[in-house]
C-alpha cells in the first residue's frame, strides 16, 4: 500500500471509531428517563452535533489559530468526556448483562454510570491543569568515563505546544527544566500540533540551556505538521535534531537517534532506521533516543546503554492506557533489556483533551552512574 493509502485506512480507522462511539453513547443516553422527552432528545442531538466537532475544531485552529480556541477547547474536553461516558456505560452494560439478565437495574446502572464518568472528567481536568512533576532516575552505564559519572539528562517530552499550550505554559516548563541542572537536555517528540502556532514560542525554547547542548528527535505529529517545516522549527530553537543518526556530545558520549517509528510505519517510511542510527556509530557509551517506544531490543542489541521513549502519554486518561498497551506493550515507566536501561516517559504535556487521570505528566531528571566492579 502507497503512502496515501496508508493514510487514508488510518484516518477511515480513526473516524470509525469516533463515529460508533458517539452513536453508543448517544443511543444509551436516549433510555435515559431524563431524557426520554421529545425536548430533551431534541436538545441532546442538538448538543451531540456541536460536540462532535473535534475535527472540524482542528481545522479551524489551522486556519483561524487562537480565533478557534474556544471551540477547540469544548470540543477536546468532550473527547475525554466521550471516552468516559463510553467506557462507563460499557461497564453498566456489561454489569447488566446488556439489559437482558437484570433489566430493571438498567436505567439506574446507566445513570450511575454517567454520574461517575462526569466526576472522573472533572479530576482528569484537574489533573491535567497541574505541571508536570519531576521524577528522577539514577541509571548505571557500562563504559561511561570517571569524569561523566554524575552527568545529568532531563528528558521533555510530548508538548504539543499549540491550541491549548502556549507561551505562559511553555516559560514554565523552560524555567523548570533549567532548574534542574541539565548537563545535556533531551527532547523525544511531538514538540508541537501544528508548526503555525508553535513559531511564536521559538524564543521562549531558545531559553533552555544546558552545558553540552539540547538534542531532539521528531515525533508523529512532526510528521504531521510537515517534517521539514518541523525540523527547521526545531533548528531556529537551538535543538540539534538527530535524524537516523548519532553524534559523538565529548569523548566517551554518544546520542544516537531516529525519526519516528510510527510515523516512519504510517508514512510507508523504508525500514532499518535503528540500524542507521547505532551501526558505525562513534565509540562509547550510548544513548538512544526514539518517540515511539518501539525497538528496544534491537537497540540493546546494537549496544546502546540508555533508551529514552514518549509517544504513549501512559495513556493519559485512564482506562484508555489498556488499549494504549496494545500497541506499546511498553507502556511507561522504567524497563531493562539486558544491560540497557529503558525508560518511557508519560509525556510533559497533553494531546486533544485537556487531562490527565491517574496518569501525570512528567519531566524526567536521569543522573548517569558509572559502573564500577
């Protein structure tokens, strides 16, 4: 299949999708005896058009920027607020038998359910306003230099500056990461939505300072914005990028990285970038860096010593992090593939809905250790 009908069967997918879950939770709704009235159903489909309308909200914000933001913001609250709903009523259904084993229990099963998923969106929409925390991680790495012991990363992921992230959030998160003392500041992807709307903030990222340097790899929605256009965002930023490759940061350190996997998988991108990126590579130890986090065991494979992921969110809003881990069996969190040590970030800030349940945004401080015998 060519480029443009992978993208093609992904949007149908996405589409889909969307479609049958409004149409769930839409018919669940109606055997509401709140709204089992001509009016109130009448309201309630008016309400589901308006509410539908994420993808057109993306439009807009292409086109019209901030002039769409307060409809992009109704629009991706209700993508949490959907997938709640949808999940919830599942559940009353599935507790339920479908309505056929306990059917007087439905109407209150149903309410029950919409109740809860209301009050989870209000905490996801609280937890999602917090600032990402800081979590830190000591890793051990064969071969690093007596002199490098104690050299500290801080890895940012997942922004997606645009539509809801802006200049004041961004000047937070850039004094934050300067606070922590980053020797080398790391960025895995999806910096940005749309390359429009991230261009103003190029001299707030340009604040970020670390000794030896910011290093970023793209992200799916780099992809999707226009690789090239994202790149030389990233340029005008200061971030060195690290396309398939590596490069020696001083002697005894490498940074290794690659577009991403899962755009270069959509894209009908060729195979074998991790190869490109590690083999023949400069001697010493090595970081690798990838958004998606796919390949950890060829990474580890080809000697690299660390593996710094993002891309999943830790699924953001649970329990939709089951369904993540379908594809990412590597959800979050800290993993070791022989020596190397891998970690998947949750993400620093958020896409589509403005939340977070159970599932923080982070920024991470990782502190190199040599290995002694």
């Amino acid at each position: 299949m060519n480029r443009v009908g992978r993208i093609v069967v992904f949007l149908a997918f996405i589409l889909i999708s969307w479609s049958l879950m409004h149409v769930f939770v839409f018919i669940r709704l109606w055997s509401l005896p709140l709204l089992s009235t001509p009016a109130a159903r009448h309201w309630t489909t008016a309400v589901f058009v308006v509410l539908c309308s994420f993808p057109v909200a993306q439009v807009l914000a292409r086109r019209a920027g901030h002039g769409a933001l307060a409809l992009d913001l109704v629009a991706s609250i209700w993508i949490g607020l959907l997938f709640l709903l949808f999940a919830c009523l599942l559940a009353a259904d599935v507790i339920t038998g479908f309505g056929w084993l306990f059917p007087r229990a439905v109407p209150l099963a149903r309410s029950s359910a919409v109740g809860v998923a209301v009050v989870l969106a209000v905490v996801a929409l609280v937890q999602g306003a917090r600032p990402p925390v800081v979590h830190s991680h000591e890793v051990v790495i064969d071969n690093l230099r007596p002199e490098d012991d104690g050299l500290v990363l801080v890895q940012i992921t997942d922004l997606h500056l645009g539509e809801l992230l802006g200049k004041q959030w961004l000047e937070s998160r850039v004094a934050q990461v300067n606070t922590l003392g980053p020797d080398i500041i790391l960025m895995t992807g999806d910096l940005l939505n749309e390359v429009e709307l991230a261009e103003p903030l190029v001299p707030v990222l340009r604040q970020l300072r670390a000794p030896l340097g910011v290093y970023a790899v793209t992200g799916n929605h780099e992809f999707y914005a226009g690789v090239d256009a994202s790149v030389h965002l990233f340029e005008e930023a200061g971030f060195r990028v690290l396309r398939n490759a590596a490069v020696e940061v001083k002697p005894g350190l490498v940074l290794a990285g690659v577009d991403d996997l899962t755009a270069g998988s959509q894209f009908g991108a060729t195979d074998g970038a991790i190869d490109r990126a590690l083999v023949g590579r400069p001697a010493g130890a090595t970081i690798f860096l990838s958004h998606t986090p796919w390949g950890g065991d060829q990474a580890a494979r080809l000697g690299a010593a660390l593996m710094l992921s993002g891309h999943t969110h830790g699924g953001q809003i649970w329990p939709f992090s089951y369904l993540v881990r379908l594809l990412y069996p590597h959800l979050a969190g800290r993993h070791t593939i022989g020596t190397m040590t891998w970690i998947v970030s949750r993400g620093t800030g958020f896409w589509g809905p403005p939340m977070r349940l159970f599932k923080e945004a982070e920024i991470l401080r990782i502190t190199l250790r040599r290995r002694t015998v």
